[in-house]
C-alpha cells in the first residue's frame, strides 16, 4: 500500500524545499516584466480543453466522467490551454496584449520509455493577443533570465519553424494533400532516402540544420523564391543578442503540434532532453474567432532530478533556555532555526549546520 503508481513519485527533503525555491525565482522574474501569475482548476471539461487551441490535438488526457454534470472531465496534460481558456473568457475584456504565468502540476494518460514520468511541475508564461517577433523575441530572453536568475548554466536554445513544410507546400514547392504528412514525418526524423521518395526538392532541409547562424545563411540560400523571407528576418532578430548558444532545425515537429510559425526548445548542461519549450500558438475564442499568442513551459522535475536546484541546508539549532527574540533575529538573518524541544534532542538528529551560542552561531 505504500508503493505509488508507475510514473508518480514523492518528492523529499531537502529537495522538495530546493524545487519550491527554483519555482519562485522563475516566477520572479517573470512577475518583474509584468507576468502576472493565474492558477487554473486542475480539471474542466475535456471538449473545452481540447479545443481551446489550433491544431492541438485531444490526447495524453486522463479523462472521467463528472458525477455531478455527467459530462467527460480532464485533468490537463498541459496547461497552455487552461490559460488560454482564461484569456479568452474571464479576461477577454482586458487590453492587450496580457502578460499571464503559472505554475502548477500536469498529468498525462500514459509516459514513454525515455520519459517515464506521468505527473510533473510546469512553470510558464503566456503573451496573449500578439505573436509578433517583439512578442517572441520578449517571451524568449524573459525564459532565458529566468532560467539565469535560477542558477542554470550552461542554457542554449534551438529554433524551429513548425509551419515551414506547410508554408512551402503551399505555394513555391507545391505537394499534394496525401504525401504532406508522410513529408513531415520524414523531414522531422532526418531521413533523406524517404525525402527523396517523396519529394527531392525539400532535401536540403535536412542539412539546413545546426549552429544558428550557419543553418540560417542555409536556409536563407534555399529560399530562393522569398517565400520564407519574413519568418528567416524574425528567426535572426529573435535569436539575435539572446546570449545563449543557438541552433536551428527548421523542420523539428516534436513537441510543436500546435505552434504556429515559431517554436523553441530549452536545453541546460547536464539534463538530458529538454528543460523547456516555446513558440507562437492560436487561441481560439467561443464565438470561432482566433487570438494569436507566444508563451514557454519549463520542466521544474528535470532540473531538480539532475541536481541543478542545490538544497540549501542552512540550519541553525537553538537550544532549550534560548531567548526567543534571539532566535527571531537569526531568522531575521536568514537563517532557518530549529528549536530544541526535548533535553535528548540535537543538531545532528535535526540535520542544523549551527548551533546557537551565546556569541552566534557556531558550527555544530
């Protein structure tokens, strides 16, 4: 009775304190560039959660039907669309465009080999009613500050452009309807043969990949006839100055089924797969109207696993007799204090560093 299900897990002391401190420096600095934080229900009703965003697809949900409305709830995956959904209801008399963040544990339905968990914290901001290049372009250096402001080194980001297949098929390099998708397919996992089955002209996507700059005077060469030219002219003025290391791969689709005509993956030294996630996206409002947006999720569990949230264990025991303002000016101080409650207890048994002396504290 004491095992959990697979893909959930506890999280202790002292790294449940260090993943509590990460969440609130992130969200420091979110707020002081004027996210303002929402803290959406856990479950709503999965036709409203399926359908709040373009292109999203209803899946990873896990769903039960409602005792008291009868209706098929979900407990989100993700909770971009919960935002979105307040954003266009409860807030959508207020001036764009709105500045929201959150933070807040997701469940999905069933995890991978690679990604075992099926619960996780995510922490994230949505820019909502502009998905210009000023918009991308903020939402991206706030993520990086973020993440900076946190502690993590080592951050670099690589850019992607979701609709390019799209773009292009649609007007200089024509494909029919029934290969679209199998062309997507191909191009995201890098396979030139079935590229070349299906349409040569689009090979030189695959090597239009790598170090942002390179891969971008590639993608730049390729677009001989313009059709890509405002979107390369954004992408440079985005990734421009970010301070990061960059890179692009023009047709990674994984993870970006919703996003529009930017997406960008978050990655840190030391943790494998990515620590976040971006682009531009549509909201869809209930009278069928479409809002644009750009906003970023990061993966608070994938930090704190790989030890890039330290714990802090800065711990001061205070012995039975001590003043209690004494105490209350070392708390003043910084210093978390523990109280001696019986004559057998010590700094050892209450994992202090310190103990408190009549001179300060001193090392236990």
């Amino acid at each position: 009775m004491a095992l959990l299900p697979e893909g959930f897990h506890d999280r202790l002391p002292p790294y449940a304190d260090a993943a509590a401190r990460l969440e609130a420096r992130l969200l420091g600095t979110a707020f002081a560039h004027g996210y303002e934080r929402v803290d959406p229900a856990s479950a709503e009703f999965e036709a409203g959660l399926a359908t709040r965003l373009k292109a999203a697809r209803a899946r990873d949900a896990v769903r039960f039907v409602d005792p008291v409305s009868q209706r098929t709830l979900a407990i989100r995956p993700d909770m971009t669309a919960q935002v979105g959904r307040i954003a266009a209801t409860r807030m959508a008399h207020h001036p764009r465009p709105v500045r929201l963040s959150y933070a807040g544990q997701v469940l999905k339905l069933r995890a991978s080999e690679l990604a075992p968990a099926r619960e996780a914290r995510q922490i994230g901001c949505e820019l909502i009613g502009l998905d210009s290049v000023a918009a991308a372009r903020e939402v991206v250096l706030v993520a990086v500050e973020a993440l900076r402001a946190a502690g993590i080194g080592e951050l670099s980001i690589d850019f992607t452009l979701p609709d390019l297949v799209d773009t292009l098929a649609a007007g200089p390099l024509a494909v029919a309807p029934d290969k679209l998708e199998a062309l997507r397919d191909r191009l995201d996992a890098k396979d030139a043969g079935g590229v070349a089955a299906l349409d040569p002209r689009y090979l030189p996507l695959i090597a239009a990949a790598g170090p942002f700059a390179e891969a971008h005077d590639r993608l730049c060469a390729f677009d001989a006839g313009g059709a890509l030219r405002s979107r390369l002219d954004g992408l440079w003025a985005i990734a421009d100055g970010v301070g990061v290391r960059a890179t692009l791969d023009p047709t990674e689709r994984h993870g970006f089924e919703y996003q529009s005509w930017l997406g960008f993956s978050l990655f840190a030294g030391g943790v494998r797969g990515e620590i976040g996630r971006g682009g531009t996206y549509t909201i869809l409002h209930e009278d069928g109207s479409e809002e644009p947006a750009v906003g970023f999720s990061l993966y608070a569990d994938a930090l704190v696993d790989a030890g890039l949230a330290v714990p802090e264990r800065r711990r001061l025991f205070v012995p039975l007799g001590t003043a209690p303002e004494a105490a209350a000016a070392m708390r003043a101080q910084g210093w978390v204090t523990v109280a001696q409650l019986a004559p057998g207890d010590g700094p050892a048994a209450q994992l202090c560093s310190h103990i408190l002396a009549e001179n300060g504290p001193q090392p236990a």
